[in-house]
C-alpha cells in the first residue's frame, strides 16, 4: 500500500502469507513477527495502526510469538479444531511446552478476534505452558478459543 493511500485508509490491512506446510514453522513465526511490525502505529490512522488478517488454515508456528506493540490480528474463525475433518477456521498451532502468545503491549491496545490458539501438546501432559500471557490491560480477546495447553488457557 502506498504511504499517501495510508491516510485515506483507516486501517493498514496486511495478510498474513503463512503455509500449511508442517516444515515451514520457522518460516511462519519470522512471517508473523515481520507483518506485526508493519502494523506500527502511523500518524492519520485512526486507531493508529493496522490488521493483520490471518486467512483460513492451520499454521504451525515455532516458537512463542511476542507481540510487544499496538495490534489487531483478525482470523476467518475459530472453527472446530485442527483434528476435525473440516476445520473451517483459522488455528494457529505451537509446539508442546510452549507458551503460545505472549502480549506485553504496555498501555498499547491489542485485538485478538476470530481465532484459535492451539498446542501441538492437546493437553496430554501438564507443562508450564499457556495458550496466551496477557501483561497488559489493554487487550481485547474476541471470538478466541484456546486448545490443549499445560497449564491454563489464559493467564
């Protein structure tokens, strides 16, 4: 999108461009981090930054992602599980072990919508892990399920 087209937008809108692909992991979490910085608060937007929309699909990612800044990220639904026969939804799915979300947004304002956050664990052992670690106040959880995670769902 062009800087001057910015203005007359009220939101930045960025698709995601992940793979389903089990090996691209790495990939998608180095994905996720580089499309969360381009929802930067920008001077004329509205809520100051943009959304990431995150298209139907089950996308495995690496390791924890940390969303240390202003954010709406936007799926197609939480539909019914990755192990469903038709999903429908949007799933992202971290490896057992791991916390899956970490939001440190300070007085920044985040938005979770239309989402499933998934563990590769699916509850079968306890761990020190949760789906999302919310330090901040300022963040909005919307149509969000949580699936198979050690220790709680949201802490």
């Amino acid at each position: 999108m062009k800087e001057e087209d910015m203005a007359a937008d009220p939101y930045i809108v960025v698709d995601l461009d992940a793979t389903q692909d089990d090996a691209a992991a790495d990939a998608n979490l180095a994905k996720f981090k580089a499309k969360i910085l381009e929802l930067a608060p920008r001077p004329g937007l509205p809520n100051g930054g943009g959304v990431l929309l995150v298209p139907p699909g089950t996308f495995k990612v690496s390791d924890t992602l940390t969303l240390n800044q202003q954010f709406v990220i936007r799926g197609a639904g939480v539909g019914r599980g990755r192990n469903a026969a038709n999903p429908q939804g949007t799933t992202l799915l971290f490896p057992a072990g791991k916390t899956g979300l970490i939001i440190d947004i300070g007085k920044s304002f985040g938005v979770i919508e239309d989402i499933a956050i998934e563990s590769e664990n699916g509850g079968a052992t306890l761990g020190l892990d949760e789906g999302i670690e919310i330090r901040s106040s300022y963040t909005r959880l919307s149509r969000v399920r949580v699936i198979g995670f050690g220790r709680s769902g949201i802490f």
